[in-house]
C-alpha cells in the first residue's frame, strides 16, 4: 500500500494525539488488519490487537466481545458502507479514530483493483460528529490537519491549506 509513499506527517500526528489521550501501557483493540501503523503503536508502549479482515459491516463481534482499554480506527470508517454499526457495538469506553475529510475539489477515493480499497463515505467533520453522537460517543478532543503533497497544480496548492484528515478521542456516554 505504502510501495512508493508513506504518511510520515499522518502517523507523527496521530501518534502525538494518541499519546495526549491514552496512557502508555493501555490495551488497543485496533480496528482493521496489522500495518505499519499498529508497529508504531507497540514501540510507543501500546499492546495492541488488531481485527483480522473480518468485514465490519456485517460481523462486529471483535467489537462486541473486546476488553481492550480503547478501540481504534484510522482511516477505517470511510470504507464501511455502515459504521454505524461497529460504533454502536463497541463495548470499549474510549475510541480514537480518524478519517479523511471530504474536499470539494476531488472526487471520493477508490481502487478498481481491491474491493476493500475504497472509500464509500468521505465524511465532513459535522457528519462524523453526528455519527459518533447517534452511536453513543461524546467528543472529548478533536484535530484537523493538511495533507500536502508534492505536486505541481491547483488541487495540490489546494491541500496546502484545507485540511484532509479529522481526529478524534471519543468516550462512550
């Protein structure tokens, strides 16, 4: 995923915030499969625990059964057609996630060639917010930021400033 790219200033920035909000040492029940991410979480002192591919659409029972100090999702929820679902059965008390914004200039994500690739839903952040709200999450924390990246043109020149990726730290009301 990560051949010719990799999101230094994404993973800087969520490491940071995870940090601010979950105490090393906690128990992490990460949502989605093992990568490079889930590695930065161990070496900062996390015990982490990811799904293993299970669609979460349909079955949320990781989510049911865990007793993982804080769930986490980055990047996940954009590629569900219903997060809903995983949101309102998660039995942790504390959830840190993220997901990209939707930007006006370019269309929504997706790969052709991988099914679990792409992106249903682009969230604003209001939308993402009432999505927590429905499911049973108060928003404790929030960030936005940018994702430039190195090209020439008007969309780049656009990231520059508009910010591309939302987190959060949610506690279960």
């Amino acid at each position: 995923m990560y051949e010719k790219t990799f999101p230094n200033k994404r993973y800087a920035i969520t490491a940071r915030f995870l940090q601010e909000v979950l105490p090393e040492g906690s128990s992490i029940l990460d949502l989605g499969v093992e990568n490079p991410f889930s590695e930065i979480m161990k070496t900062q002192g996390y015990h982490v625990q990811n799904t293993t591919g299970e669609d979460l659409d349909v079955d949320t029972v990781v989510a049911q059964n865990t007793t993982a100090d804080a769930v986490t999702a980055f990047e996940i929820f954009e590629h569900l057609l219903a997060p809903f679902n995983v949101l309102k059965d998660i039995k942790s008390d504390k959830l840190v996630a993220s997901i990209p914004l939707k930007l006006w200039f370019s269309p929504a994500y997706q790969n052709k060639n991988d099914k679990w690739d792409r992106h249903y839903h682009e969230f604003e952040d209001w939308q993402f917010d009432w999505l927590l709200e429905k499911s049973g999450w108060v928003i404790r924390k929030r960030e936005k930021f940018t994702h430039p990246v190195k090209k020439i043109g008007f969309r780049p020149l656009l990231r520059l400033f508009t910010p591309r990726y939302y987190l959060i730290y949610a506690e279960r009301k």
